[in-house]
C-alpha cells in the first residue's frame, strides 16, 4: 500500500466522513468504494467546525459527532478496514483541532500503526506543515500539502521541498460542493503545478458527476469526489455502501 504512483496512470480518489451514517457503515462504504475501484480514500474526522467544507459535508460531520465519532474513531475505522483485508490507501483527512487534541506525535504513531498511509490537515498551510511533517515521517506517514488557485510560486517552492506523494490542488476559491468552474483554464493551471511542485497533482471540489470526473482526469493525475459520495450516503442512510459502489464504478469509468 503507497500513496506514490506512476502519473501515467490515473487515479481516483473518494471522500468519506468516517461515522456517516455510523462506524459500521463507514467500514462498509470503503470496502465498497474500494472494491469499485477507488485508487485512495481519504477518510474524513468528524469535526465541529468544518470551515472548508460545503453544506453536504457540514451535514456528515453533524451526524457523525452527533453518532459519537471523533479521531480515534477514523484510527478504529482503519484498523477495521484493515482486519477486513481491504488493502487501499488510506489518507485521513480533516482539521488540525483534533489532532493537536489527540497529540500530533501520538495521532501519527497510532494512525500509521492502524494502516493509515498519509495525512491531509486542510487547515495548515503549508508555511506551517511543519507542525505536522516531521512526526509524521517519523511515524512512517506521508503528508499530502494543498495547492491552491492563489498558491504563490513561493508557496509551491516549499511544497515541492517536502517531496510529497502527490498534491491535492483545490480547483476553485471556495468551499466543497461549490460547482466546477474555470475548465478551460485548468489545463494550463495543472501543467504549471504539477512543474513547480514535482509531484502527482490530484483535483478536488466541485467534481460531481462522471463527465465532470473525465474532463479533470484529461489533464490532471488524479480526480477527487467527495460531496457527491456524501450525498450519496444521505439518500441512503439504510444501506449506503450500493450507492457509493455504483457512484465510484461510474466514476472509475469516466476516467
């Protein structure tokens, strides 16, 4: 399991609040969502104030807190995941709040010995990922850096020093779920990242539907769907792992 790949090769990268609609049904949609084909999942701790994210995510947090999930929740969502004998990445997503709660050092050492491969803090930039890069590596985890439409090219500099796996570029100043926009541009936008931070770059927010998925993927390295799925989930509350299967197999298709 390793979040470096082959950018020839595309990949598809699916979103999940870890506790939405419970933690058993979390260890279902990502084997689910794995047995699809997923590529990576980032896996998302349920925190009170997801600043970055849309109303459906906002929502998955709200059930999932409400549900009794936190961060050593997503550890025990790995560690199930795991034992199941699904073998794909796993990035934990979320806000640096709750993994400064937990302890950066001890959340990295628990995360990478439950099978976790990486870190993504949407909050740090990356002039403060130092808070999170040196236990992580120490851990063994890889962190993913987010590049941004307004990322200076001395901002890019210090992302390429960390030498990451890939790096998720957030393809439109706002927050998740917002529509996809400013497709003409993103072709010329990708090719100028992915030289400055030597790295895979995987798109994210507003990629919804399949086409959406097939347009990124024709110029970036990796395509990222979360409030798609989250919604998915919401209207099936029951039973959600068939809907985000279908989802990911349409998905995993387009590109």
């Amino acid at each position: 399991m390793t979040l470096r790949w082959d950018p020839g090769r595309k990949r598809l990268v699916i979103y999940v609040t870890c506790g939405d609609p419970s933690l058993d049904a979390t260890v279902a949609i990502v084997r689910a969502a794995a047995d699809a084909g997923a590529d990576i999942i980032e896996l998302g701790i349920p925190f009170s104030d997801p600043a970055a994210d849309g109303p459906a995510i906002q929502r998955a947090m709200a059930r999932a807190l409400a549900a009794g999930a936190g961060p050593r929740s997503a550890l025990d969502v790995v560690r199930r995941v795991r034992a199941a004998g699904c073998a794909v990445p796993i990035v934990l997503f979320g806000y640096y709040n709750p993994v400064f709660i937990v302890g950066v050092e001890r959340f990295c050492r628990e995360a990478a010995a439950a099978g976790a491969q990486g870190l993504l803090v949407v909050d740090l930039p990356v002039d403060e990922l130092g808070e999170v890069v040196p236990p992580a590596r120490a851990a063994g985890l890889e962190v993913v850096p987010l590049v941004a439409p307004t990322s200076s090219a001395e901002r890019m500099a210090k992302v390429a020093a960390l030498d990451a796996p890939f790096v998720y570029y957030v393809s439109i100043t706002g927050v998740t779920g917002a529509a996809l926009r400013g497709l003409d541009e993103l072709p010329q936008r990708i090719a100028a990242v992915r030289a400055a931070v030597r790295a895979p770059v995987a798109v994210g927010f507003g990629i919804a539907t399949p086409e959406d998925a097939r347009r990124v993927a024709a110029c970036a390295d990796a395509v990222v769907v979360g409030t798609a799925v989250v919604r998915a989930i919401e209207e099936q509350p029951r039973d959600p792992g068939p809907a985000v299967a279908r989802l990911v197999t349409l998905l995993k298709a387009a590109i």
